[in-house]
C-alpha cells in the first residue's frame, strides 16, 4: 500500500476540530442558571500512573479510573465490558480458549502490562499453529475495587513490557467493607449474562480481629456457555457461524490479613486463586458431508484449564505528621504461577487417536520497593519518588500429542530463566504555588534471557528438527519529562515526552517448529528490544457539571517486532520448505491520534456523556498499515438518575476499519450499537441492575482481534467471528 500518512499538522480530522474548540471554550464558558448537581462527586485517587495517591484531576487526561461502585453501574464483568468505557482501548476475546487481548493506542499483548496490586500477572503466550494462548483472562473482576488505566508509554515507572500502556486492577480491601466503625462488612452480588447465558456469584466477608488487626476473604464462581455471534449456520462442519457449543466454568478466591502498627506502619498478606475449565465441542472444525479427504475431521472436542496462584508480603508506611524523614514507603514481595493446559483431541478418518496438547506453565517472583518525599522550598517544592524492582520468571513449554510424529511432544520454546531489574526516580517540580509542575523521571532496565537445552531439546537438535536456543541480555535507560499547569479550576494543560521499552519475547527470540516440509519458524538470536519515543499533549477542562478531556498524542517505534515471512536470498532462509517465518526487528513505525471525553449535568436528575478515540498506525518500514490499529470510535451516554433509581442509554459507533496490512485481509465493517440499563434500591443496601445490549441486534466485528483480521476478505465464515447479538442482563448485590 502507498497510501502516506497524513502530516503532523492534519492530525486532527475535521469532525473533531468543533469539539476540540467547544472543549477549549470550557473554562470560559457560563453555566447559565445554576443546576443543582444530583450528589458532589467524591474525589477519584489512583496511584498507577505516578506509583504514588494523587487526584485524577491533577493526572493528564491519558489517565483514568473507574472504582466499584462504576464499574458495578456499567456492568463491567471483565476486560471486554471495560473496554467500553475508556477511549483509546479495545480488547478482544476468543471463543474457545477465554483468551482475552487488552489493545491500549493499537498495541496489545505484552506490550501492554497488567498489574494486580501493583504486581506483574504473567506474560501473555501464543504460538500459531499449537494449541497454546494464555492473555490477560486470569482475574476475577468481582474482586476488584478499582481500575485504573494508563495510555502511552509507562516505562520510566514499570520497565519493560508497558510500551502501550499500563492496566492497573486493585482488589478489595478490607477498609473497603469496614467503612466508618464496622467490625463486619460484606459484599454478595449474584448476577446473569445473556451474551454466553453465565451465571455467576461473588462474595466477600471482611472484619477486624482487634482495632488494628484487619482480615477479608473473598469467593467467586461463574458457570456459562458459548459466546453469542451473530452468525446463523449451525452445520456440524467447517462452514458454521454459529458457535462452538461449550460449557465453561471460573473460580476465584482470595484472603487477606493486614496489621496496623503505631507510626504509621501496615504489614499485610495476600492469597489469591483463580482457575478457568473451558470444555468446547469444536463442531466448527468437522468436515462436511461429502468430504473424502483421508484425514478429514469427523469429530473434534477441547479441554482448556488455566490456573494462577499467588502470595504476597506487603509493607506500607504512611507518615502520621509532618516532619518525618520519609512521606511514605512501601515493599512487595510475591510469588506467582500460571499453569495452562490446551488439550485438543479428534478423530479423523485416518487416525482414530489425534491429540494435541499445549503444555505451559510460567512461575514469577520479585520485588519491589519505593520511597517518596516532599521538600517544601520558598520558591520550589520538590516531590522525590525513588524505588527499584527485581523479577524472574521461569517459563516451561511443552508440546505434547499423538501420534508421536517429529513434530509433536516438542518444546517449541526452550525451558527458559528471565532475569529483570530496573531503578528509577521521579522528581516533581512545583513552581507558583503548585500552579505549574515539571516532573522529569529516569529508568534503567536490565534483562537476560537464558535458555536451557534439556534432554528434550537437545534430542530435537541432534534430529535436525530444533536449533540451539540463544542467551540474550540488554539493558535500556527510558527518560521522561511532565508538565503540568493550572490555568484556572476549570483548566488544565498537560503536556509529557516519554521513552517506552520492551524486552523480545520468548517466543519471538526462540520459538521454533517444525511442520514436515511444509513450513518452519526459526529463532532469531540478534532480535533487539522495542523502543518508542512519545510525545503527548492534553488538557482536563470544565467541571463536574460541563467539562471534558481532550489529547493529542504521537509515538514512534524503533525496532518493531514483527512476524515476517522469509524468501530464498534472504538472511536466516532456510531452503526447502514451503513457507519459513521468523521474529524481526521493524526499522520504524508510528501511531499518533486523538482522543475525546465529555459530560454535561443538563438538569439535577439528567447528565450526558461522550467519548471519542481516532488514530492510525503505520509500518513506515513496508509502507503497511498495522491491522492492530483499531478505526475510530465514539459513544454518547445519556444518564437519568434518582435516589433509588436510575436509567441510561448509551450509542457506541465505529467507523469501517479500512485500512488493514493487506487488501486481501478482511476489514471489519462500520457499526453503531445501542445499550439500555437500568438500576433500582428497593431496601437501602440492596442494587438491583438490568440491561438490554445490542438492542437492535446489530451483527458486528472487533475490527483488531487478531483472529478476525487473520480471515480472508472473502471467507464464507466471517460470521463466526461477529461479536454478541441482542442480550440481557440481570444481577443483584447486596452490600452491608
């Protein structure tokens, strides 16, 4: 494609310019007469994007979060729910393996990291062709109290692996349940999904063994079925949109005990357990009837398990006055694990036994530590944040199946030890009076990767069939400079330069396997880390009753990783096979564009809100478009609200993603859906909530879901990948 991108100075499409002046006239705007607002908005902390409590208001506008009791008021059960509600992130789900992807800006995968109390959760794996995909699934939403999402490169603060951005889950503290001078608090929420017919259950008891003494245990179970298409082929075969008849099953739970000591001190322990079985009738890849080919499929079902576990040692001080050598610390230490196994079994034709079974397990342990301080000057006050981490992760995949051919019961990642640890500093800069900030921070990584040769591996290598993996180690330093001013209440500029970084993968630096003659991946042992350099503009304008967000960002990439498709001649071909693939670096790539917020309390009882997000993504290298780049797409809400009931509306459309990596690539249409939800307090304490999604049962696609824009333009089966019709939902909770 020669399509070019459009100059810096264009970045803006026309739509958007009227209101980017009527957010920029905000602050200067007259309210007219005065509107009673239904209740005062509680003051939003979030500590994702700083590693420190500050106001969402005082954040750029790339920062937001969403507490319980939104989260609870939209409906948001898991990624997919969330990804409504903040501009600039989609996620994508698959059907068989609850595999879901968090796309921040355009990037997905591990180039976007997930935290869960400020701890890294497990990479993200997927080797194309085997049956292995491990995401971002693996939390229970009903345990949190809180998200908080950052977009554009995090790595001055988190290394590696936040290249995109950063999600941030909290779960539940005690202090959550035990408000005011509760000895006993508890959540129940039980509650229904059209969209996979799901039902689930969540429960959390807290309380206090002595004044200073605090536990909380929570549960949750979900029991559900297939995820909805739009598609209406139910044929036991490979031509059905329908999907894949399947039973699934999620389980969580979690404990805590904290202990508060005079100073300011808190010591606390964490265990937490979540764990998915997903059975699959895999009717979708049956041949149909009249198909004669020797290993055609006559019956095909999946077995999928996940499990993590985790335990953590934290530490927080907070000062108790002013005076105190530190303003606060704090400490983790953790220990985590991810087992998945993927078990396919068929039966064909010419095989009454064919399994494949994607083995992978991924233990982490680490920690982390930080310190803040402010210092307070006449003129300028500084507030220092230093701090370090250190993790390792030891990944152990295996291949396994029947019959027992050259290409299975193989590693196609070598047993592999990764070593990471990174210091940095964050000085924020006050002039004015707090007016106007400067925050310029610093981070140095290092990382290595050692592979082991076992006797697996080292059989595959004596064979022919494997190659000997590469150790690999680097280092980066990922500066950035903030700034912040206040021209008014009503008026915020932010503006920030930022550097990202993320270490190759696994698979991308030793994946290798081998299909007969047919195709091979090979390693690549000089892959270098990704980089990016962002530069990012915005401003929080208004307030509670009209305002908004608006920002402008523009990042590039140096050395992309890519999967690219190898030809006789060039470096690494391998001769005689019919197609060889292999992880590269991309010279350079660019994503830059906009993104929108907006609310209006038009009377006491009704308020209006709306989002927007438009960007683009290109390969400057090829001159291609990158297919993870998602269309624009905007959402207008219309909220009425009583003291014990409420109402909303919500319109998401998005544009047709036309521009894709290949014309041949198919480019999910254009669509507009529509939400009505409702909730209602029959007893003080008790919510009860419904909702009718996809009210005008719109057949749709997730335009970069990755197995979407893998399809042909021209495939008979596109509908097998459309995302849920018309569905309802229902749920009860129950907090005392």
């Amino acid at each position: 494609m020669t399509t070019k991108l459009a100059p810096t100075r264009s970045l803006l499409p026309w739509p958007m310019r009227p209101l980017v002046c009527l957010l920029t006239a905000l602050p200067f705007a007259t309210a007219g007469a005065q509107v009673q607002l239904a209740a005062a908005e509680l003051q939003t902390v979030t500590v994702t994007a700083t590693r420190t409590e500050k106001q969402i208001e005082d954040l750029p506008p790339s920062v937001t979060t969403t507490d319980r009791a939104t989260l609870d008021e939209n409906f948001v059960d898991d990624y997919q729910d969330l990804g409504k509600q903040v501009p600039g992130v989609d996620i994508s789900r698959s059907g068989r393996y609850g595999y879901t992807d968090i796309n921040i800006r355009g990037l997905q995968g591990n180039r976007v990291l997930t935290l869960i109390d400020g701890i890294r959760l497990p990479d993200t794996f997927e080797f194309q062709g085997r049956d292995s995909r491990v995401g971002q699934d693996l939390v229970d939403f009903g345990s949190l109290s809180s998200v908080d999402i950052v977009r554009g490169p995090g790595s001055t603060l988190y290394g590696s692996s936040a290249l995109a951005g950063i999600v941030g889950l909290r779960t539940l503290d005690p202090s959550d349940l035990l408000t005011g001078n509760k000895t006993l608090g508890g959540r129940v929420k039980g509650d229904y999904d059209g969209a996979d017919n799901s039902k689930g259950v969540q429960a959390a008891l807290a309380g206090r063994f002595a004044e200073d003494t605090l536990w909380l245990v929570q549960l949750g179970e979900r029991r559900g079925h297939e995820l909805d298409t739009g598609g209406s082929i139910s044929t036991p075969d490979n031509r059905r949109t329908q999907s894949d008849p399947q039973d699934t099953t999620r389980r969580s739970i979690m404990a805590k005990l904290q202990q508060r000591f005079d100073g300011g001190h808190k010591l606390g322990l964490t265990a937490e357990y979540f764990k998915t079985d997903i059975d699959t009738d895999l009717l979708s890849l049956q041949a149909p009837a009249g198909n004669t080919a020797a290993a055609r499929v006559l019956n095909s079902t999946a077995r999928d398990e996940q499990e993590r576990r985790r335990v953590s040692l934290e530490y927080d001080y907070r000062a108790p006055g002013a005076g105190s050598f530190l303003d606060a610390a704090s400490a983790r230490i953790y220990h985590q694990k991810l087992e998945s196994d993927q078990f396919r079994r068929e039966v064909r034709a010419n095989a009454p036994r064919y399994e494949r079974d994607g083995q992978y397990e991924q233990s982490l342990k680490g920690f982390s530590g930080q310190l803040s301080k402010r210092i307070a000057g006449s003129s300028i006050s500084q507030n220092w944040v230093i701090g370090g981490e250190w993790w390792e992760t030891e990944t152990d995949e295996f291949a396994a199946g029947f019959p027992n051919i050259a290409a299975i019961n193989v590693r196609t990642v070598p047993k592999t030890r990764n070593k990471q640890w990174g210091v940095f500093a964050d000085n924020e800069l006050s002039f004015g009076g707090g007016a106007f900030t400067l925050t310029p921070g610093l981070r140095y990584d290092s990382y290595s990767i050692k592979p082991e040769v076992d006797s697996i591996l080292a059989g595959q290598i004596a064979s022919g069939s494997g190659s000997r993996p590469a150790t690999q180690s680097d280092s980066r330093l990922s500066p950035k400079i903030a700034a912040n001013w206040a021209l008014s209440d009503r008026a915020h500029l932010f503006a920030q330069y930022a550097h990202g970084f993320r270490a190759p993968g696994l698979v991308e630096v030793n994946g290798q396997f081998t299909n007969t003659r047919m195709y091979t991946l090979i390693p690549n042992a000089a892959l270098k880390p990704e980089t990016s350099r962002g530069l990012e503009f915005g401003a929080r304008l208004g307030d509670q009753q009209l305002g908004g967000t608006v920002t402008v960002f523009d990042t590039r990439y140096k050395n992309f990783i890519e999967m690219s498709t190898l030809t006789a001649g060039s470096p690494g071909f391998v001769p005689g096979y019919g197609s060889v693939f292999q992880y590269n670096n991309v010279a350079a790539a660019r994503i830059y564009g906009t993104e929108f917020t907006g609310h209006y309390q038009i009377a006491r009882n009704w308020r209006a809100e709306g989002m927007l997000a438009w960007m683009q993504g290109k390969n400057d290298t090829t001159n291609t478009w990158i297919n993870s780049v998602p269309s624009a797409k905007a959402s207008l809400a219309l909220r009425y609200s009583e003291d014990k009931w409420g109402a909303m509306g919500r319109l998401t459309v998005a544009r047709a993603k036309d521009k894709t990596a290949s014309p041949t690539t198919f480019a999910a249409p254009g669509y507009g859906v529509v939400d009505l939800t409702a909730w209602w307090v029959p007893v003080k304490d008790v919510r009860v909530s419904v909702g009718v999604f996809n009210l005008f049962d719109q057949k749709y696609w997730n335009g970069v879901d990755s197995l979407t824009t893998a399809q042909a333009a021209n495939s008979s089966t596109l509908d097998f990948y459309s995302l849920p019709g018309r569905n309802l939902r229902a749920s009860v909770a129950w907090q005392f």
